[in-house]
C-alpha cells in the first residue's frame, strides 16, 4: 500500500492542506475539507485493493473446483 501513487498523493494533500492553514492561506474549513477527502482517498484505495485480492481469491479458487470436477468427471466416464 506504501508504492501506491494514491495514498502519497493524499499525503501531499494533507500536508500541503496543514501547510495552508497554518500560513493563513486557507481557512480551518476548507483544510478540513482537503484533509477529509485526501483520507476518504487512503481508505477507498485500501478497501479497493483488499477487494480485489479477494476477488483473485474466488476466481483461483473457482478454477481450481471446475478442474477438479472435469478430473472427477473424466474418472467416472473411465471406470464405468
């Protein structure tokens, strides 16, 4: 999670979002405002990629039931 370019841009954008309010250049409520959305970003690119290790889970695993049925099949067929 530490390579993706989404959680490092969201880091820039709470720092610079910290950096602007603390220089005068923003108000407390749009800093929070760019805060809240950069961490909304971390933990969407989070919930995004756990989701996809899953769904590479299920496939691999619905691969590996459907080969297993075809060999139980091609044994049937065999000994009967």
């Amino acid at each position: 999670m530490k390579q993706s370019k989404t959680v490092w841009a969201s880091v820039v954008s709470l720092v610079g979002a910290i950096a602007a309010v603390c220089t005068g250049d923003a108000t407390l409520a749009e800093g929070l405002q760019i805060g809240v959305t950069a961490i909304l970003a971390i933990f969407l690119r989070h919930s995004m990629a756990k989701t996809k290790d899953s769904a590479d889970a299920a496939a691999s695993a619905a691969i590996s039931a459907e080969s297993s049925v075809k060999l139980a099949k091609g044994s049937k067929k065999k000994g009967g």
